[in-house]
C-alpha cells in the first residue's frame, strides 16, 4: 500500500538501521546475509523486523550463498536483499555476474571499509568504487547508488530496489564506514511502499517470477526470451550482451541522480560522493568566506560542489554539463585517486586534480581549502 504523510516519523538512527528501515519500506521480504563489519548492523537489524513484516530472514554460512539465495528468492516472487563489506562482496562477484545476466532485481549493499583483503575492519574507505562496476567478469553494465548521510541511507535503499524492478537488474548501495555508522535524525515511513516492476527488459518479462505462469528458464549462459542458449551464435549473443547494456545506458538521463551546491557562479568545483561530500559541503562555505587578501588572488573564491549520488552508470553529459563554466575541479577521494580518472576523462578541457586519501580518515574541510588556495596559486 502507499504510506499515508501522518504515517510518517522522526527517528534517531544509525546508517546501518536506517538501511534496514528503507528496505521494509521498499517491501523488502527476504534478506539474506553474513554478519561483517562494518554492514553488521543490518543484518542484526533485519534478523527481528524481517519477520515482523512477515518476511524471512536467514544467516547463510557465506557470501557467496547469501547473493545466491536472494536471486533464487526473488525468482520466488519476494523482493530481496543482502548486504556485507569488503571481503564478502568480493565473495560476491559471481553471483552479481548472474543477476546481471538473468535480469534478476536484487539489492546488494556494500558498507565499504579499507583493504585489500580483510585490510581495515572498522575504518572507512570508497576503495571498491570499481570494483562495483567491473567486480564480475564480461560486459554488462551496473547501477550503484553512494549515499552520504543517514537519510540517505534510507531513501536511496528504497531508490535501489525502485531501480532493480524497473530495469530488471542487480542495485548496488555502495556506502561506506562514515555514513553507515553515523547517527542523524531521519524521517521515515510507515507501511510498505508498493514498487512496481518496469518495462525495461530484455529477456524476461517486467514481472515475471516462478509459479505466476510464465515459463521462464533463468539460465547463467547467454540466451534468447526464451531462455534458450544461443552463446554458439555470434551475431545473436553479441546482441543479447549490447541488449541487457543498453537497457542502462540508453536511461542514464533517469537514472542519474546528481546534487549542486553554489554552482550557479562557480569557476571552481569539487566534485564528490559518499560520505566525502559532507566535509566538501563545509569546505565551498569556508573557501567562498574567505577575504581577497586570504584567497591571495585578490578576488573572492567561488567554489561549488558537485554531489553525484549515482555514481554508476557515470554521468558523463550531466557532468559536463554542470561544469561548463568551471575551470579548477577538485576530487576528493578514500582511495588512491579512482573515480578522478573518469572524471579527468570526462572533462578533458578542465583541470582536474585528483585528492587521494588512504589508511581510514575523511578529508577534513580545512585541507579541502588548503588544496583548493593551493591550486590558485597560493603558497602552502
């Protein structure tokens, strides 16, 4: 049913919870996990109101069984979900592979933490931000949403499966230490939000599930409506790759989710995402106060920030677009400097200047500026 506005709340809520809140709300009825720092608090969570809502909840004995037994539960027609970090999401690759390859909307969330391999447990990082592209071998392309704050966590859980039904593939919540274990007060809904599926698929049909009376064949090798193998057929598989693509590519304008602050004037910018964008909220606010003599330019700074919620598919055009009239792009990252390499590609007359940050701390909005009076010209 759709919530009725007195249905909503105000709560206090960690990120990790307010995950969980979202997926209930966005009819979530099956969620499958292995308990992982720093994701662990979703599943703790989920493991009592799952089945208050009449959902099931089970602990798997790994990663790989957790993606595995959400792609057979949805197939059963329940809405499902897992969540972990780290080293189980890399667990995950195959099985992520499968979802894209079978049309099969789940939404996997991933509470980054530093690595490689067990690396930092209980620190922050945005270090998998490729790997949620490119984790899973072949060609297909992938959504996945950053959030940066506790609301987020929850509207952009609900966004992930709005998106997973309605192009019919895996969702990616690509958030991280900071935000999932930050505490905010939230507004949340009551009820269960009815998510339809959409019409954007190329194999199975919008709502198909098992037992519904359709005869669908879900099948991991490339294949035809049908489900019928067709990988010995070049020209026939090479169109089913380019279909379940374009399925995303050719809707990146409605997918893209993008936030501008103080770009109206702007001839600077950084551009963020994930938690990293908090501190670069304060950081335009402290450079735009800073005086003609502070700046050392003898002009006052007008940097804006460019928050990018979806961060696959990249919004090359709306990027673009957005920094039409900037100069300077800074790209504050908790890793050695990854997305910046999109960006750079992207925004080839500008010049971009990528600000890598590894071993487990957020940029601080004074070394924001620092770099930023830096790269006008001003000595450190």
């Amino acid at each position: 049913m759709e919530v009725n506005e007195k249905e909503t709340r105000k709560m206090v809520l960690q990120g990790n919870e307010a995950c969980a809140k979202g997926a209930i709300y966005a009819g979530c009825r099956f969620f499958a996990g292995y308990p992982i720092t720093p994701s662990t608090e979703i599943i703790e969570l989920l493991s009592s109101e799952m089945l208050e809502v009449g959902g099931a909840f089970i602990q798997m004995e790994d990663e790989i069984g957790s993606a595995c037994a959400i792609m057979g539960a949805r197939w059963g027609g329940k809405k499902a979900m897992t969540a972990t970090s780290g080293p189980g999401y890399t667990l995950m690759q195959e099985a992520i592979g499968f979802a894209a390859v079978t049309e099969t909307p789940v939404v996997i969330v991933n509470v980054q933490r530093g690595g490689p391999s067990t690396g930092q447990p209980t620190l922050s990082s945005q270090q998998d931000i490729y790997q949620a592209r490119y984790g899973s071998h072949g060609d297909y392309e992938i959504i996945a949403l950053a959030p940066s704050s506790v609301q987020e966590m929850y509207d952009f859980t609900v966004r992930a499966f709005e998106l997973s039904e309605q192009f019919r593939t895996p969702v990616i919540l690509l958030a991280d230490e900071v935000v999932g274990h930050m505490r905010e007060k939230i507004i949340v809904e009551g009820g269960s939000k009815n998510i339809k599926g959409g019409k954007k698929s190329y194999v199975a049909s919008p709502q198909s599930d098992f037992f519904m009376g359709e005869h669908s064949l879900v099948e991991g090798q490339l294949h035809d409506e049908s489900g019928k193998r067709i990988g010995h057929i070049a020209d026939k598989s090479g169109k089913f790759i380019y279909d379940i693509s374009k399925k995303i590519k050719d809707n990146i304008d409605e997918i893209t989710d993008i936030d501008t602050f103080n770009m109206e004037d702007a001839d600077i910018a950084i551009v963020a995402y994930g938690s990293v964008a908090r501190p670069a909220m304060n950081a335009i606010k402290l450079a735009r106060d800073l005086n003609e003599d502070q700046t050392g330019t003898g002009a006052k700074l007008k940097v804006g920030l460019v928050k990018i919620n979806t961060v696959w598919p990249f919004p090359e055009q709306e990027l673009q677009r957005l920094t039409e009239n900037v100069d300077l792009v800074i790209v504050p990252e908790m890793n050695v400097g990854k997305y910046s390499r999109e960006i750079e590609r992207a925004l080839k007359d500008k010049r971009v200047v990528p600000m890598p940050k590894c071993g487990g701390d957020i940029h601080t909005p004074t070394e924001l500026v620092e770099q930023i009076l830096k790269e006008v010209g001003v000595s450190e």
